[in-house]
C-alpha cells in the first residue's frame, strides 16, 4: 500500500501520463504537496510524526472531499529542515537550501505538466518561512501559477477544547497534540509508558520575547528539553487523537475546496 493513508484515486503516482495529459480544466485541479520531517520526538514516539500527521490529515479530508472536485496528492517530502533537533539521534536533515531547491523542482514539474495551483502542506513548525519563500517566488517567476504555503495546524480545528491552556501556549513538540495525534494515526508506534511532561524554562515575566510567535528568539531543542518534549505526553489519549485529526481534516476539505475555487486578485 503505497499511497498509505491516502484514497489510492487521490494519490497522484498513481495516473498514467496519458491520463494526465488528458486531465480537463487542469488549472484548477489542486495538487498538493504534504512536507514532514525526519527528527526526534521524545522518546515515547517515532521520529516519522511529522510526516505521518501530514498523510494522515490529508487522507482523511481527500475521504471527505466532494467527488467533483478534482485534487492530488503527491508522495510526501518526508525529509525536511531538522536542524534545531540535532542534538538527538536519528534526526535527518536538509539544509534551507536544499529544501527550497526540491521544493522548486516539484512544483516546475508539475507546472511543466498543466497544472497551475499546488499546495505546500507542511507539518513541521521549523520550516514555514521556507514554503512561503519558495511559494512566493513561484508565483514571481510563473504569474499565472497559485502555489498556497500552508501549515497543516492552521486550519480551523477543536484543540482549544481538548488541550490544558499551557499546552496549547507551550506543548509545541511532542506533547499531548501529537502524541495522541499517533496515538490515532500510529497506534502500535507510541511507547506511552516512556512518555514524559517537559516545558521549557520562562522568561521573565515582563518580557516581549517568546520561543514562537510576533518576537521570537533563536532556539535548539536540546537548549530546552533534555527529553526532546516541549509539553506534556502524559496526558495524551487516543480518543483525544481522534477526534482532534476528525476536527483538522474538515479544516482541510474546506481548504482544499477554497484552493480549488481560488481566483487569483488582480487590480484591474
């Protein structure tokens, strides 16, 4: 089962080129492109997450995606820019600059091929700046080519009913999100006997910087978190899980739908 998680008619390998050629209003079909990562989460769960919550949602919306509309999904990117969790095991990693390059020479294919709209789902919080840069200068370089730099968790979804209020400010790697997220998806993949709670030290109070957000600063994971987990995995559970990836995939039927009737705005 190749296409894993995917509907096997979605799974975009799976057209011969003659199908492909004959594809009818082909400028708005949405491609999408899932983007993961290879890296440590802690050591109650794989280092596949990322890339397992990017097929895992997007399966589940391609299942609840209207027939009419036509949309793909390519295999998933599963390496990505890992760098800030070097310092744990098993990590792999690409460059900025490799990324973007990969990313490049997919979408000039798929726009080589007729199709003018693809989106970047990308699952891993350490590599939204380089969807939107490569999206962007797609859309430079092709005027007529819509490339959408999105971020898999914002989407509409019901966390804020399922997370404590730290988690959901603080739980950025590993915590109860995405451990019961595999708990779903991955079930037999989730040592939740080795699951740990860790937050990483305040600023001071008074202070406008944050680890994420408007005022960021520059952070590795091993500066943070000795256990690899920025949140709390004790708390996670599957029914958690499940009905968290059922709230993310409607958000993303409803993206998908949005892409597909997108327009681009042009100032007459």
């Amino acid at each position: 089962m190749i296409h894993g998680f995917l509907p096997s008619e979605r799974y975009f390998p799976y057209l011969t080129w003659a199908e492909i050629a004959d594809m009818t209003d082909k400028e708005n079909v949405v491609i999408i492109q899932p983007v993961g990562a290879i890296e440590q989460h802690g050591p109650h769960l794989p280092i596949i997450v990322d890339a397992a919550i990017s097929m895992g949602v997007l399966g589940k919306a391609l299942e609840q995606l209207p027939p009419t509309i036509p949309a793909y999904a390519l295999p998933c990117l599963y390496y990505g820019k890992s760098n800030e969790h070097w310092g744990f095991p098993g990590t792999i990693t690409l460059s900025a600059e490799t990324l973007m390059r990969v990313l490049r020479e997919v979408a000039q294919s798929i726009y080589r091929a007729g199709f003018r709209k693809l989106i970047l789902m990308n699952s891993h919080g350490g590599q939204p700046q380089i969807m939107e840069i490569v999206a962007r200068d797609l859309h430079q370089e092709y005027g007529d080519f819509s490339v959408f730099p999105l971020f898999t968790w914002r989407v509409p979804h019901n966390a804020k009913d399922l997370l404590t209020e730290q988690e959901l400010k603080h739980g950025i790697h590993a915590g109860d999100g995405e451990t019961s997220l595999l708990l779903s998806l991955l079930p037999q993949q989730v040592q939740m006997d080795k699951a740990v709670r860790e937050y990483p030290p305040e600023l001071p109070s008074d202070s406008l910087l944050s680890m994420e957000g408007k005022l960021p600063y520059a952070w590795l994971t091993k500066e943070l978190s000795t256990s690899g987990v920025i949140g709390d995995a004790t708390t996670a559970s599957q029914e958690k899980g499940d009905k968290l990836l059922q709230s993310l995939a409607r958000g993303w039927t409803k993206v998908i739908q949005d892409v597909y009737q997108f327009r681009q705005p042009i100032v007459k």
